[in-house]
C-alpha cells in the first residue's frame, strides 16, 4: 500500500526563461491535507498544474505513489526532465484529480452528463455504472435534485460542487483544489468549505491552493508559504498560520 502519495524534489519550472518556480521539494502522505498560500504570482497554480501534467517541468522529479512521472537525466552537462512513457503518463494522471476555480464544466451537458462523460470516456464503465456512481457522488453534494440542470442553470456554488462530483468520479488517489472559493461570493464559499471539511474527514488526500487562511490553518494537516516561486516556510498549518517564524511569512500573514 502507498502512503507516500506525492514526492516533489528539486521541481523547476520556466516560461520563455523566466523561473516562475525555482526550487520546491515536497511530500504528502496518504489522508494528509496540504495547504499551499502564498501572494498572487508566487507559483502555487503552476505547481498544480505540473503535478497534473497541464504543465511540463523544467527540472525536478515529481513522484505519485511510487511511480515516477518525471526525473532529471544529465546531457551534455545539463539537467534535462525526462518523463514516463504514455501509458505510464496516462496511468498517473489517473491518480491525480484537479478541481479548477472557474468550474470548466461542459455547457452543453447537463450535470449527470458532465460527471458521467469521463467514467464512461476514460474508465470504460458502462453508461449504468457511470450513473449509479454519479447519482451517488451527486447527492453527496447535497445537487440530487440538479442532475438534470446545465449548467448555465446553477449558482457558481452548485457548479463547483459538480467539479468536484466530476473529480471524485474518476477515484483519485489525491485532490487538488486551486483556488476552489476564488470565484465564489462568500456566501457561496461557505458551501466548498463545507464540502472540503467533509472530504477531509474521510481522510481523502489533498492539496489545497488556498486564500482562505482560517480556512487552511483549522483543516490542513501541513502547510506551505510560497513567495516568487520559492517554498519560504512549511510545517504543521496550525504553527505556521498562527506562529510563522519567516518575516516575509509574518508579513503576508499579517493582513489576516
């Protein structure tokens, strides 16, 4: 059985040469919730995303129970990322699901259509299976009454909870969140909070690119600060949120 569910070491990512991450390593263990905060524009999305494989790294390895997605090999005396064939690709992006802050659902497919289409697409279960799974997924995010609402239909509230619905249809080993609420009025973030408190109590592994600091210090196990694309402190959340011995981390903290 894998607890290490993530390992990142040595991750470097650059757009057109600029670092946008520079050197993150990192680890998430199996029913552990990761916090990531940190300013705008300081590499948190695009760590998810290179996890997810929605980017290529620069450098680094990144690890996801047990199986290597990318690795460093030296030539001609630079580091060069190297990655898993496809199938192995494919096979790990099983493993990691992605709730994005703007929703991206279909439009034209109704909420049952929208969680079932990648059971049916990817997992190859048959439209019955998919929708027995769905019906279930769906109720426990309290929209049994939706599934045959488009979206255009739903409260952006409602339509985050289909994301993630959508996400967990696929079984994850982990969740990542980013910047789930970011897109909500505060009334509305209420309800993901809830939903990801509820997630969390079933000991789902995730991370959790978040504004929310409250949020993130009383339902995180672990968290990290991230500054212009450093990792600048991480440890426990509840220390480094209430007790945070970086002064860039005191700085920013302290406008919550």
């Amino acid at each position: 059985m894998c607890t290490e569910i993530i390992a990142v070491e040595h991750l470097q990512k650059s757009f057109s040469g600029l670092e946008v991450i520079k050197d993150i390593s990192f680890n998430v263990h199996k029913g552990e919730v990761l916090g990531i905060i940190g300013p705008s524009g300081s590499g948190k999305s695009t760590l998810l995303r290179c996890i997810t494989q929605l980017e290529r790294v620069s450098s680094g390895l990144i690890r996801i129970c047990g199986q290597t997605l990318v690795s460093n090999q030296m030539e001609k005396g630079q580091l060069k990322p190297v990655y898993a064939s496809k199938e192995e690709m494919r096979d790990i992006a099983l493993k990691v699901g992605l709730v994005f802050q703007n929703f991206n659902l279909f439009p034209h497919f109704t909420v049952l259509q929208n969680v079932n289409e990648a059971q049916i697409q990817v997992l190859k279960k048959s439209p019955e299976e998919a929708t027995e799974n769905s019906l279930a997924l769906l109720k426990k995010m309290s929209l049994e009454e939706k599934i045959h609402s488009y979206p255009c239909e739903l409260s952006g509230g409602q339509m985050q909870r289909v994301s993630i619905a959508r996400a967990l249809a696929l079984e994850p080993e982990v969740l990542c969140f980013d910047e789930p609420t970011s897109a909500l009025d505060p009334e509305l973030t209420g309800e993901i909070l809830k939903v990801i408190r509820s997630l969390a109590d079933e000991k789902m592994t995730m991370i959790v690119v978040t504004h929310e600091i409250a949020f993130a210090r009383d339902l995180c196990d672990n968290a990290l600060f991230m500054d212009q694309g450093l990792i600048v402190e991480q440890g426990l959340a509840q220390s480094l949120i209430t007790k945070p011995k970086n002064k860039r981390t005191q700085a920013f903290l302290s406008r919550f």
